[in-house]
C-alpha cells in the first residue's frame, strides 16, 4: 500500500481481494475513497481533502474466534478546502456511496469532518452519519446524478 504511484491505478488489486476474511488496511480505504470534488476536475487527494493519514480501519476478521467481535469500523476523516465550504456534504455523501460500492467487505463507515474545520461540522457530520437522511438524499435524481458523476472512475 506504500506505492507513491497514482491511488487508482492500484484500485482493482487492493479494494478487491479474494480473500475477505483479510483486515481492511487503512490504505485500501484511501485508493477507494477518492471521488473527484463537485466543482473542479481534481480527486479530493489532490485537493488534500482525504488522506490516508485521517482513515482508520477497526477490523478484528483476522483475529482468532475469542477476540473477534465480527465487526469493521472504518472512519474517513475529510478536511474542507475551505470552512465556508457548500459542499461539504455532498462531498462526504460522495465519500460514504463510493466506500459502499468499492470496499470488499461490509463495514460500519463513519465519515467525519475535521474538528474545526467547517462553520457547520456538527450539523454536517450528523447528516452524513445518518442512515434515513442518506437514503432520502439519493432518492432525488438530481442529487443522485451528482453523485455519480463525483464517483465515476476516471483515467487519471
């Protein structure tokens, strides 16, 4: 996962594995996370918005059957360019869909702002985190081609 080469080219070998009994690396999580920004032609890694330094994996698959709890927590925590930013949103519902769809297993994902980083964290964070909110957003069909559009995989 250390390759300084781009994050998609790896996407394909590291997101999906065979064998999922495999711990998630936080590493995986980052090549899978990276959707492009709503308003520019840039991946959120090139905005600085993620970075493998702010995901964290919490996953026991690998541990023996005593230790094991069954359950894999990931938390992606994104920084905004800006604290004003209109789009932290739907950046962070663009981060949880493609997570969803990328990740070669099931896991609890908490997507997250940085503390301080946004005039609206708390009301952003608890938007994003919320499963009803979540659905009802991606039922609107606007919304949903925005989305798509942000997780599309593109030729870097």
């Amino acid at each position: 996962c250390g390759d300084e080469s781009s994050p998609s080219a790896e996407v394909s070998s590291l997101v999906y594995r065979s064998d999922e009994r495999e711990p998630l690396l936080p590493c995986e999580v980052f090549v899978a996370c990276l959707p492009t920004d709503p308003e520019h032609p840039y991946c959120l890694e090139e905005l600085h918005v993620v970075t493998e330094e702010a995901i964290s994996v919490q996953d026991d698959e690998g541990l023996d059957d005593a230790e094991s709890t069954g359950y894999c927590t990931v938390k992606v925590v994104f920084t905004p360019t800006v604290p004003h930013c209109t789009l932290a949103t739907l950046i962070g519902l663009c981060i949880r869909v493609k997570l969803n769809r990328e990740l070669r297993k099931a896991c609890k994902l908490d997507i997250l702002i940085k503390p301080g980083a946004h005039n609206n964290e708390h009301e952003i964070n608890k938007q994003i985190n919320d499963k009803e909110r979540i659905e009802a957003a991606l039922e609107n069909p606007h919304l949903l081609k925005v989305v798509e559009e942000c997780i599309q995989d593109r030729a870097w």
